[in-house]
C-alpha cells in the first residue's frame, strides 16, 4: 500500500531534495495554484473541497481539469462538494468525459447507492469525511459499511482521506491513505511509534518530522507485507 504525506509539499522542511522527491505527497490543488507549483506526477492532488467548503477557496471544474491534463498527473480526486453527493457525483462525470480518470470521494453521511455507482465505474475510489467522527468505534463501524458494499467489485483500490492509523490499516485494505499525523505528532512533541516521546522533545521540529516520516514508510511495508499474506497484492 501507499501513504501520502498530506502537508509535505508546504512543508518548510530540510530534507534533502533527493529524499523528498521520493516520497509520495498529497497537496491540495488551491495550494498549488497560490505557490504556482508544478506537483511531481506521482504527488497525489486533492481537489480542496474543504477549503472550498469552509469558502477559504473557489474551484473552477474546467480550470481543474486543464492543469491535471497540462501536469500530466497520474493521481487525483475528483472534484467533490462536501454535502452535496449528486454534484459530487456529476463532477467526476464531467472530469471522466474530458479524458481524465479521477478518484470519486464517497463521504460519511452520503447514501451507499452512490458508493454502489463508483465501484461500478471507478478503478479507483476513495473513502473520506471521517474527521468529524473522532472515535475508532465509530469510524471502524462505518468502514465496515462501506467495505460491504467494496467486497462485491473487488478488487477495488481504495483510498482512505485522513486514515493512517495503524488499526484501520491492518483492518481494511486500503490500497493507499494520506494525513497529516506525521506533521502533528512532531508539532506536539511527539514521535509516532514511540509510547514516551519526553526524550525526543530537545529535538529541533525537522528532526522530529523526519523520525515520523520513517515511522510511517516503516508502517506502510509492514502494512504491505500483511495484507501481501492475506492475499492482497498490489502492482
């Protein structure tokens, strides 16, 4: 599987550039506008709809789909408005028409027919919109429902927006995730991995970072290579 380390690309971090253009990023598409940054084609481009959705930001549909095609980007959300599922829906439609392959968001809340519509047509669908529901009970009970409704057109890749917790990636199988834990562990002087993270505070914030950053590389091939026994291998 794949983590995408969501905050990497705004990140003022010293990590060396080699380092770094091997990770996989994910970075919301109004971000790259404001930088005017070209992603790397592996980087994986959100589409900002929380940004939009807390009217932070606006996002233009063909002014999206042109940038994907001119960066020439090989993973990508498709452009979902939070609350709304039928225009969720008819953006990926659109995105789908102009040539592109977009990753469809199915929310919490959002009814399943609309996961059943994205398992049929999509290779690749994404799962989000967990954020709100904090505790592991509860957002363990949801992805139980949906992977339900996945189990029937597998395999199906599916990725989990905010989900990098150890517990549900070795519970579902997830083909790639993304958050910002890595970021807000060293922020709050903690290292992941570590129960007693008191010696790791003298250290400068980069150094903490760095030390998460190979937290979650080392978890997600240990997360590979169980899912890899299961009988769940991904090219």
């Amino acid at each position: 599987m794949k983590i995408f380390f969501a905050g990497m690309a705004e990140s003022q971090l010293n990590i060396p550039k080699e380092e770094f253009d091997k990770l996989n990023c994910l970075v919301a598409y109004p971000q790259l506008k404001r930088q005017k940054t070209t992603p790397k084609k592996h980087w994986f481009i959100d589409s900002g709809a929380f940004s939009v959705f807390t009217g932070k930001e606006e996002v233009d549909i063909n002014e999206y789909i042109k940038d994907l095609i001119n960066w020439n980007c090989e993973v990508y959300a498709g452009l979902d408005v939070i609350g709304d599922e039928k225009q969720t829906k008819s953006n990926c439609d659109i995105m789908k028409k102009a040539g592109l392959d977009p990753i469809p968001t199915f929310h919490f809340g959002e009814d399943y027919s609309f996961l059943e519509d994205y398992c049929k047509n999509y290779d690749y669908i994404a799962l989000g919109g967990v954020a709100q529901l904090r505790t592991y009970p509860r957002v363990s009970a949801w992805l139980d429902n949906c992977f339900s409704v996945i189990k029937n057109y597998w395999p199906k890749k599916v990725h989990g927006f905010a989900i990098t917790g150890e517990r549900y990636m070795k519970k579902y199988p997830f083909y790639s995730a993304d958050s910002t834990s890595w970021l807000a562990g060293a922020k709050f002087n903690q290292v992941a991995g570590v129960k007693d993270s008191s010696m790791y505070r003298p250290l400068h914030y980069t150094e903490r970072n760095l030390k998460n950053i190979k937290h979650f590389l080392k978890l997600e091939n240990e997360v590979t290579k169980l899912w890899e026994k299961k009988g769940v291998k991904w090219e």
